[in-house]
C-alpha cells in the first residue's frame, strides 16, 4: 500500500473516532487514563487527547511528504497505538459510569455513618455529663435548666439514632443491589 493511502486511512479513522468523542469529549475524566509515554498531555477531557491525536497526525503528514521514513515510522505507531488507547477508553466508559457512582455512593454512606455514629457517641457523653452535674445541683433553677438541657440533648439523640437507622438501611439496601 502507498504511503498516501495509509495516511487515507488513518485519517479515515481519526474522522470516525473524532464523530465517537465529539458527543462525549467535553466530560471530564475523574483520573488519568493514559500512559505518560502514550500522550504528553495530561487534560481531563478526552478532547484534549483528540487534539492531540490529531495534532501527531498533522505531523505525521509533514513527515511522509518530506520523506522522513524513521520519523514517519514513529509517528505513525505512535498515531496508531493513541487511536486503539481512545477506542478502548470510549468501549469502557459506559461500564465506568455504570460502576462509580456506586462506589461513590457507598463510601459516602459508610462516612456518614462513621460521622453519625461518632455523633451518637459524643451526645451519650454529653448526656452522662449533665445527668452526673444534675444530681450534684442544689438549686431548683440550676436543676431546671439542666433538665432543659438534658431534654434537648435526649431529642438530639433520639433524631441521630433515626438518622443512623436510616443511614444503615439504605447501606444493606446497596449492598443487596436495590
């Protein structure tokens, strides 16, 4: 085959894998996806590695047109080996949505149970606190406005617990795939 009609080519897939990015090329990527030695830029966009897909190709062309063959060689594996990395990452993105946002989900619920649990813990402290501070009180008003306090604090642990119950029911619900 000439050189001509496998730059065609080339371009022919650029064109079509360019048309599979446009839709989606704007979404950023959560991390790196690509070797550092695949492509010098590191943007969280699959445009940006479209760009420079297209970038190495337009250099490719320089070089094929100069007669470059050990240059023309490199760059035209490395085209190569750059458009199968984005295929591939645009074959596997509908399964990377698919499953983040699950796991996104379930260590958000395991923090806010760690978070409400400690809640719970330090209320119970708070509560022995007053309640020890109550029995040591002499005066009817001290006594009143611990009671108050203790009232408020027993509602706070009673509307943390429900929160915890919550928090725990929708984690086993996850967990079973619901």
């Amino acid at each position: 085959m000439s050189t001509q009609r496998l730059l065609q080519l080339l371009e022919q897939q650029i064109a079509a894998l360019a048309a599979e990015v446009t839709p989606r090329g704007d979404a950023p990527i959560p991390q790196a996806r690509f070797d550092a030695a695949l492509f010098a830029n590191r943007g969280t966009r699959l445009r940006d590695y479209l760009t420079e897909v297209q970038k190495n190709f337009a250099q490719l062309q320089t070089a094929a047109n100069g007669s470059r063959t050990s240059q023309v060689a490199f760059l035209a594996e490395k085209l190569v080996a750059q458009i199968a990395a984005l295929q591939r990452e645009l074959a596997t993105q509908a399964l990377r949505r698919k499953n983040q946002p699950k796991e996104a989900v379930a260590v958000d619920l395991y923090h806010k149970l760690a978070e409400h649990q400690d809640y719970e813990r330090r209320l119970i402290s708070m509560i022995q606190d007053r309640e020890s501070l109550l029995g040591r009180q002499t005066t009817l008003a001290a006594q009143q406005k611990l009671q108050h306090e203790l009232a408020a604090l027993e509602g706070r642990l009673m509307r943390c617990r429900q929160a915890l119950a919550r928090i725990e029911r929708s984690i086993e619900r996850k967990e079973n795939g619901f």
